[in-house]
C-alpha cells in the first residue's frame, strides 16, 4: 500500500492568508514577517501591563491604575489578536452554500401523520383518561402557584390604608425630639414622624415611619388659618401639616417654594399649594395631599389631633373614594 | 538500547497517526460522541464581515464581562436592609447607621482591593450590554434581518432586552442608596397602580407595604445574581445555536446571494478576531471602570424614604418612561369605590407593554402587511424600504423625546423658561417630532433611492495656488474604500488548508505532495 492510498481523495483550494488585491491587506500580505513583528510588539506591551496590573494589585496601588493598567494590557491582547486574525490568517472570501432547513414535503407529512394518527389513538380512544390527568396536571398547576405566590407576603388588608398617626400621636423629628410651638419661625419647615416610630436602638425613625408616616410641617405665619372649609381649627399658630408621600408616586415631596407658599416633588413636579389644602397646582399627582389635624398636648408638645383621613400616596385599586 | 529507546519512540509516534496528539484526542472524543464531521463544519462556518456584525456580539462579551465582575461582587455584598454603625475607610459615613447592604457597598469601594474598580466595571458593563443590546436590535430592525426564518430569534432578543432592562433596574436597587431607593419607591407604586393585582403583587414582593418588612433587598439580590441571569444564559445559548442553525445573514454583494455566506472561517480567523474583540470589550469597561466614576453611592447616603434629593433621574435606559410619566396629565378615575391611577398606569404600564407588544409581533405583522413570506438571508439596505425605515425612526424619535422630557425640571432651569412651557412643549412634541421624524426619513430614503452611487466616499482634491496666480487642483491619491474592490469568494473548500506565503507574498503552489494540512501563522 503506497502512501498515496493513505490520503483522503480531495479537492484542495488554495487559500489565501490575506487577499494581496485588497488594499486593507496588501501591505500585511506582502510582508508578513514586519506584520508579524508589529503584533508580536502589541502582544510583548500587553504582557508589560498586564503584569503591572497584578504588581499593582499586591501593592494596593490606586483604583484608577489598577483599572488603567489592566485595560490597556486587555486592549492590546485584543487589539494583536484581531490585526492576527485579520492580517496573518485566512481572509478569503469564502464561500458556504446555504441548504434550505426545511425537510422534503413527504418527511413533513411523515411526522405529521404520526402526531395525528396516534394522537388520535390516545385522545378518542381514551377520553376519560386524558381528560382526568388534565385534570390533575391542571389542578397542580393552579396548586403549585400557592405556595410560590401567597406565601410571599401578606394580604393587603386595610395596609394600604392607614398609617402610625393616631389621635394624640406626639410630632418628633428625625433625631426623635418632640415639636413645640416655638420650633419653627414662620416660612420654616421641618419633617416629622409619630413618636411612637422612634427605633430605641438607633434612637433614629423606623423605616415604616420614614416611607409611610412622614409629614411635612410648615410654619406658613403666626395665626391659624382655614386650608379649606372644614378644617377650621387644623393650623395652631400657622402650622400646616400635610403627608409627606407623594399622591403620583410616593416620593418625598421634599422642596418648598417659600415665596410661592408651593410644595414641590422633585420626582416629577408635582406642586401643591400648602395655603389651601395641597391641591396640585401643577404636575401629574392627581389629589391633594392628606392633611393633618393639628393640636398641643398639655405638656405643649405639637399632636396630631386624629389619623389622616384618607390613605396617603399613590392610588390604588382597592382605595376607597369617599 | 539507545537504538531500541528511540525505534520505539518513533513507532509511538507513528501510532499516534499524521496529527499527533490532537488526531489522538479528536479520535478518543469523536468515538465517544461523534465530534469530527460536525465539528470540522463547525471549523468551517463562513462568518460574513460588516461592522454592524459585531454589534451583537459587544452585547454578548459585556454579558460576559457582568458575570465575571458579578461574581466577583457577590462575594463581598450583604443583601441585607438591617440598620448597621459604618465603620471604614470612607471618613464622612464613620459611625452613621446605614443598612447592610449600602455599608457592604460602601466597604466593596473603598476597603476591597481593586473592589470600586469592579463595581464600576460591573455597572459599566450593564450600561453597555443594554446599550449595546438595543442599537444590534436597531441593526436587525433596519436591515430587516427580522423577517422569516428569523422571527423566533427577534422574539428571543426583545425578551433579553426587557430582561436586561429589568436586571439593569434590580442591580441599580440592590446598594440600597437614596438615589436607587427613590427608584424602588416609584417601581412599587407603578406595580401598585395595577387594577385588581396592584396591591397583593406589592405586599406579596415587599412583604407588606413599602418599604415591607426588609425582605425586598434579599429578594431582589437573589433575583438579580441567579434568576434573571439564568434566563438569560439559557434564552443566550438558543438565541447563538440558531444563528449557527439559520446561518448569518449578509448584504447584498458581489457573489452574495440568498443562498450561500460569503465571509472568513470559524477557525481561525473569524475566532482569532472575536476573541481580540472580547478582550477589548473587557478593556473598554476596565478603561471606564479606572477613569470614569459612576454611582458614587457614599455620596448619596443610605436610604431613608423621607429624604430626596435634586434632579432625580433613573438610570438612562429607564428615562423614557419617567419622561412619559412627566408628561402625562393627572388622570386619576375615581368612582363606586375603587381608584384607577390611570396617570400611572398608562404611562408606565400600558405604554411600555404596548411598546414591547408591537416590537415582538413586528416581523408577524409586516409579514402580513407586505404578504411577503419568502425567506430572507440577504439584508435590506435601510433606503430600499422607506416605510419600515420611516416606522423605526419614528420610533426612536418618539423614544427620545421621551427621554429628553424625562429632564423637564433641568431643561426648564438651564434655559430659564418655566416648567410648565417645558411641559407643554413635550406634551406638543411627543406627537409631532415622531411624525416629522418619520415622514423626513421617508422622504429622505426616496431621494437616496434616486441618487447614484450615493453613499461612497468622493475622492478630495488638494487645490494649489501657483505664484503665477493659477489654481490647480491635484487629485488626492485614492484611499482603501476608494477602490471599488469585487469580492470573487472563492467556493467553500472541502477542508480550508492554510498555505503559507513565501516571501514576496505569492502563494506557494498547490498543496504541499504530503497532503498534511499545514498551517502557518
């Protein structure tokens, strides 16, 4: 047996390792050796950074060197890979044919057939039974959802609804200090929380007080004055409160406009007029919101005088419209 | 015995075969599981070259980027929102209570060797792989890569994008910052103002109402580092192993046709320059990483849900839906005791899941528009379908102005008008500049139809002046593009064997009389 039995029979193509008629490829086809020493340069130079990197990892050295040296040694492993690939290796162009995916009509038919044929063996033949395991399969289905889904969280109950203020909650501020008349000047403000939200580890305002029972308190002039009709008495000495969540989306309405007398969120511009009750003046919140009643304790310490009368923040579909 | 020693040495090697070690190894794995005949087509796959190509591919190398700069990250993060003291390096928070998660961040930036370096990279990369994600769809869409047989694979990219964009927001959450808290807060209350479910999908995920009972963090960090991630990986692989199944598409072209690829190998050349891509992704995000500082979170603190600050503004490939939350008029239904937020609900319900709707079931309905269901394998050029054209530009239009309103406050500040004309003129402008947009493109796409040999490169002139007064003008020699080059692809070979080159650059002739594959270089 020669060698020449050995060999598979073939077609050879000759294949070029850059087109010398293309002009990105001329030059690197005609000299390959020079384009060879340029990467092997890149590639030597990346190597350099690249162990600058892990000497500068063991030194600690600063964040920006670290990341300067690792993504210029990264670039130019790159960068000698791909001029590699696109200067020394076989560039064509190379030709695939492209078969059509698609079977021939009689193997489509074929399989067809069989889904159908014996489909119909299974399902007519044997109703009862295929109906009970998807019965079953559906009923696991709906079970199984159970225990992936309700056991969660809990129900929303009468959450959404309320909040920590009770009638005759103390105002504190965030460090926990109750308010007194004579906290704010007039064209002040300030957040507060009910006293019972105060965390006695930190000495700080629980999370719940901070997202669900935080309130704005204004100083908006010395004497009580009428948001709207039916809230008479709600403004002790010029204090306004209103529910510092959002009736858009529930962030803190954290920017006052003191000339304009304009509480502002500065999530999507919302405003409200703190004079009449917080109506929005402008922005996409659609109610006002929630206003206190406001009173003193006998110790003199600024109360609220009963909860908020409706939910605060953003509406929901469960949220009651009286 | 030296004789001996080295007959035997030479009758191993010769057992061994023409292909020495890796003959043996292709050998012991194709008898186990048939790796040679698909695998040598595999070597073989034609990979067509256009810029646009690799589109895909920085989204795919930045994925890979996150899951490597992700590992790294969770192995120093705490998903917890219990109230901690900070003590560390960074001298400001020293003795502040903050919640484990945020003080674990803090400690990632300033404490963890080389850690702020991988947490920006990491965040870099997410920016990147959306970015990246939605301008290769961008691609697919203009060029019409959409249509049949590809349809499944426009299906599985839009969901890797929704995907992605959703990770993108669960990862911003997880430091538990103010910034990303705020975030937090408006994705509760946009689940919230879901009819009939709002309210049980929010306290079943938070465990109550916001801000839950401090489960939200320890959830979304599982979410965020296994669960998405793993779709992903598994929508990833289906996505790749079509488009080796249904074969690249390309542009019409010299020797191009529906039915064949003309391009480079698989092996080497095409995976020699996707792996220096790879690398230079990875250096693009470490570059940014080092020299470009993003989310300094121990400047904004931890999260209390009572304080805000200035100019909040989601990360940006969420802007387009704050922007329309902005603009929408306060159209709250209230009635027989129920509320519908609808100036939540349409903005960041309905329109977005519209948005998402129409692009998956795109490639059905110009299917059903044009009656065209033939099979494509050659792209459109943008130009030569005016009106998908005209559709995409409106449609980015529309996604801008989005974005642009999505910053009505500081527009209004910088150019000293009053937010409510900011207002108005989003509100004008979110239905006409999608119009104008779209009609111009279809316009413009005509007149380019008309116009010869329109997109190549005019070869500049060198204009002399003389001292006699005369004007000239030289002709610049002509540059790489100039020339019209025609691809003559040559078949696709039985094997590929690359012959080296001799030193003038010719080819050696045919193949070397041994017939042993030779490769070089």
């Amino acid at each position: 047996m020669s060698d020449d039995d050995l060999q598979p029979s073939r077609t050879r193509v000759p294949m070029p390792v850059a087109a010398l008629s293309d002009p990105h490829m001329g030059d690197a086809a005609r000299h390959p050796e020079r384009a060879e020493k340029i990467i092997a340069g890149i590639f030597v130079l990346a190597i350099v950074f690249i162990a600058l990197f892990g000497a500068g990892y063991v030194q600690n050295w600063r964040p920006w060197i670290l990341g300067g040296t690792l993504g210029i040694g990264l670039f130019l492993l790159g960068f000698g890979l791909t001029a590699w690939g696109k200067y020394l290796m076989p560039q064509g162009p190379f030709v695939e044919e492209r078969h059509s995916l698609a079977s021939t009509p009689e193997e489509r038919d074929a399989m067809s057939a069989a889904l159908v044929e014996r489909s119909a063996v299974v399902v007519k033949r044997r109703k009862m039974l295929g109906g009970l395991f998807a019965l079953g399969a559906g009923i696991f289905g709906i079970v199984a959802v159970f225990p992936l889904l309700r056991s969660l969280g809990p129900l929303p109950g009468d959450s959404l609804d309320v909040t920590d203020w009770r009638k005759g909650t103390v105002l504190v501020d965030s460090n926990g200090r109750p308010v007194r008349r004579d906290t704010l000047v007039v064209g002040g403000i300030m957040t507060v929380y009910p006293q019972s939200q105060v965390n006695a580890l930190t000495g700080f305002i629980t999370d719940q007080g901070q997202a669900v029972d935080q309130t704005v308190l204004i100083r908006v002039s010395d004497q009580p004055f009428t948001t709207v009709p039916g809230r008479e008495n709600w403004t002790p000495d010029g204090y306004v409160a209103y529910s510092k969540v959002c009736t858009h989306l529930g962030c803190p309405v954290g920017l006052y406009e003191q000339e304009l007398e304009l509480l502002v969120c500065p999530c999507h511009q919302s405003m409200f007029n703190v004079r009449n009750g917080a109506v929005p003046q402008f922005g996409p919140a659609p109610r006002p919101l929630p206003q206190m009643y406001l009173g003193y304790n006998d110790q003199g310490y600024l109360i609220a005088m009963a909860p908020y009368d409706q939910p605060v923040g953003p509406g929901f579909y469960e949220r009651t419209t009286t | 015995m030296s004789a001996n020693a080295a007959t035997t040495k030479r009758s191993a090697k010769a057992a061994k075969g023409p292909f020495g070690q890796v003959g043996q190894i292709v050998g012991e794995l194709d008898d186990r599981l048939g790796v040679a005949k698909g695998g040598r087509v595999f070597l073989d796959k034609i990979f067509p070259d256009h810029w646009s190509f690799m589109l895909g591919e920085i989204s795919l190398y930045s994925f890979i980027v996150l899951m490597a700069t992700g590992i790294f990250l969770s192995l120093y993060f705490v998903p917890s929102t219990q109230q901690v003291i900070y003590h560390g390096s960074y001298a400001p928070l020293n003795g502040q209570w903050v919640s484990e998660a945020f003080k674990s961040t803090v400690s990632i930036s300033f404490d963890v060797r080389g850690g702020l370096l991988v947490r920006q990279m990491h965040h870099w990369a997410a920016d990147i792989f959306t970015g990246s994600i939605i301008v290769h769809m961008a691609r697919i869409f203009f060029t019409g890569a959409f249509r049949k047989p590809r349809e499944l694979n426009w299906l599985i990219g839009t969901t890797m994008l929704i995907l992605a964009i959703l990770e993108g927001f669960i990862g911003y959450s997880l430091p538990d910052d103010l910034i990303s808290g705020t975030g937090l807060r408006i994705g509760y209350s946009i689940a919230e103002s879901i009819p009939f479910v709002g309210s049980y999908l929010v306290t079943f995920l938070w465990g109550g109402q916001f801000p839950g009972t401090g489960i939200i963090i320890p959830r979304f960090f599982i979410i965020h580092v296994l669960i998405i991630p793993l779709v992903i990986l598994g929508l990833l692989s289906v996505h790749l192993g079509l488009l080796v199944r249904q074969k690249h598409t390309q542009f019409a072209g010299e020797g191009r046709t529906e039915h064949n690829v003309v391009g480079s190998p698989m092996f080497p050349t095409f995976m020699a320059k996707t792996t220096g891509f790879l690398f230079m992704v990875t250096a693009a995000t470490a570059l940014l990483g080092a020299f470009v500082q993003i989310n300094p979170i121990w400047q904004f603190g931890s999260y209390d849900a009572s304080k805000i600050s200035y100019a909040v503004q989601p990360d940006w490939y969420m802007g387009w839906l704050d922007g329309a939350l902005r603009i929408m008029p306060s159209w709250e239904f209230a009635g027989w005791g129920h509320t519908i937020p609808f100036e939540v609900l349409i903005p960041a319900v309905v329109f977005p899941g519209l948005i998402f709707t129409i692009a998956m079931l795109w490639p059905a309905l110009e299917r059903k528009v044009t009656g065209d269901d033939e099979i494509h394998n050659l792209l459109d050029r943008p130009r030569d379908r005016p009106k998908r054209t005209a559709a995409g530009a409106a449609f980015f239009a529309l996604l801008f102005t989005l974005f642009a309103a999505s910053s009505t406050d500081v527009l209004a500040n910088f150019f000293h008008v009053s937010l409510n004309e900011v207002l108005w003129f989003f509100r004008i402008a979110v239905f006409v500049i999608p119009i104008i947009a779209g009609l111009v493109t279809y316009q413009l796409c005509r007149e380019m139809q008309g116009v010869h040999g329109i997109g190549k490169r005019k070869r500049s002139v060198i204009v002399q002046f003389s001292a006699e007064g005369e004007y000239t003008t030289v002709p610049t020699p002509p540059r790489p593009d100039d020339v019209h080059s025609e691809l003559h692809p040559e078949p696709v070979p039985v094997r590929i064997d690359i012959e080296p080159l001799n030193d003038d650059g010719a080819r050696e002739p045919e193949s070397s009389p041994t017939g042993v594959r030779q490769v070089s270089r």
